[in-house]
C-alpha cells in the first residue's frame, strides 16, 4: 500500500481529511473509493492507516484506524553533495537520491559545472525540485523526503563544517570506494556520511585537493566512467551495501 506524506494539520479529531493536489491525486489518478485503506505519515514520523468514507469534488475524509510511530533509521544519514548537472539528468539524479533514502542534497558548482543556477528563479526551482523529492520519496515510503539546498559554489560547501565522514568520488582516483570504507571505523548511527559526486566533465585536479585539505577522501567507482545520475546511483548503493542496509 503507497504510503503519502500528509502535514499533521491534515488530522482532525480523529479523521484524515485532505485536500488540493494530494486530493486529486489519490482521487483522479489512483481512483480510490469509498472504504478504501489510505496510509499516510506526517512530518512529526507518525505513521496513520485510515478508511476512506466521504469524497467530494473537492476534498477527502477518511477515519483514522491505526497510529503509530514510524520506526527510526539505525544507520547514519546519507547527504549527497551533487555538481549541477543538465534538467532532465538532475531531475533523475533526486528521484533516485530520495528514492534510496538520502536526507539532505546540496547542489554545488564547480569548476567544470554547466549549468548555472538564477538566483531569482530559485524558489520556483526548489518548489519543481520539492515535488520531485516528495514523489519519489512517497513512492520509496521513505519516512521523509530529503532536504534540498539552495546551490552554492563547490568551495564555500567545503568550508562547512561536517559531522561524520566525506568521500568525494573521482575518476582518476585508483583506490575503490570499498577498500577504503573497509579500512575506517563505522560511522556512528547519529553522524552522516557526505557522497560528493561531479558533473560529468569531472573535478579538476585543485578541487580534489582542497576536498582532500578539508578531510574528504578521494574514491573510485571503477574503471569506467559514469553520467552523473548514473555515479549517485551507484555510490549510494554501494554505501547501503557496507552499511548492511540490504540484510536487513
């Protein structure tokens, strides 16, 4: 059963009641009726199962039959640090982030990067991007969407202060992301792990070092060279797989 992401505003007295565009989603586009089981969680991480008994043109009720809290994630956080790449790639890239469970994005320029944002088209680009990350994450019935930052230049990222480790992923780089994860001590459950992955011109050889002067480790991802949207793919999951992620 899809799981959606509701406001908890959207409780009232013990009924689910909803409106606007999840509305006409569930309603025109997943055609639920009366009786219906809904799942929903707000963003306070409280999971609720409702039965669907009223629809009108505008708005849906349904009572709520089971709460419960969503169960906390036992692994650190993912937060990936992603160069700015073309629309339709970038637009792909944070599908799939939120769909693996990444919490935070950072969009950076670098050296080699594109496309350059507009600072007075950002709101409009944070919502399409917000939509994208709550679809996917609704879709992946990840217990949040990640958390997407306004894009900055790759060098005034670095200088943010980092809570856990940082790996930054480069193909000139020869040691592979494995043998250098099997080498540190497990990150702790209430640290993060930051993935920063290019643009598909790669970093120039200063950026790496400065990643590196900032504490980053430099990782390969294998010999072949990889689109962007394709390396954020990868390098999540092979992170997952050293977490233990997929025996759980």
């Amino acid at each position: 059963m899809p799981r959606f992401m509701i406001n908890s505003n959207d409780i009232q007295n013990g009924r689910l009641v909803l409106s606007g565009t999840l509305f006409h989603h569930i309603k025109n586009s997943l055609r639920y009726q009366i009786n219906d089981l809904i799942k929903v969680v707000d963003e306070n991480q409280i999971s609720y199962q409702a039965q669907i008994n009223r629809i009108t043109p505008d708005t849906l009720e349904a009572v709520i039959t089971q709460k419960e809290p969503v169960p906390s994630t036992s692994g650190p956080r993912i937060i990936l640090v992603q160069a700015l790449v073309k629309k339709k790639k970038m637009d792909l890239l944070l599908e799939k982030a939120a769909e693996l469970g990444v919490s935070e994005i950072f969009p950076v320029v670098t050296d080699r990067t594109v496309v350059h944002p507009l600072e007075d088209r950002w709101e409009h680009q944070r919502s399409r991007w917000e939509s994208i990350l709550l679809e996917a994450s609704q879709q992946s019935e990840q217990p949040a969407p990640p958390e997407i930052h306004p894009p900055e230049e790759f060098r005034s990222f670095l200088q943010r202060k980092r809570n856990g480790l940082g790996f930054i992923f480069w193909e000139k780089e020869t040691q592979p992301f494995k043998q250098r994860f099997s080498l540190i001590s497990p990150a702790e459950p209430s640290h993060s792990i930051y993935l920063i992955i290019g643009p598909e011109g790669g970093f120039q050889q200063n950026e790496i070092e400065l990643s590196q002067e900032k504490g980053y480790i430099s990782v390969s991802l294998g010999r072949q060279k990889l689109r962007s949207e394709t390396a954020v793919m990868v390098a999540i999951t092979l992170l997952q797989y050293e977490l233990g992620y997929f025996g759980k």
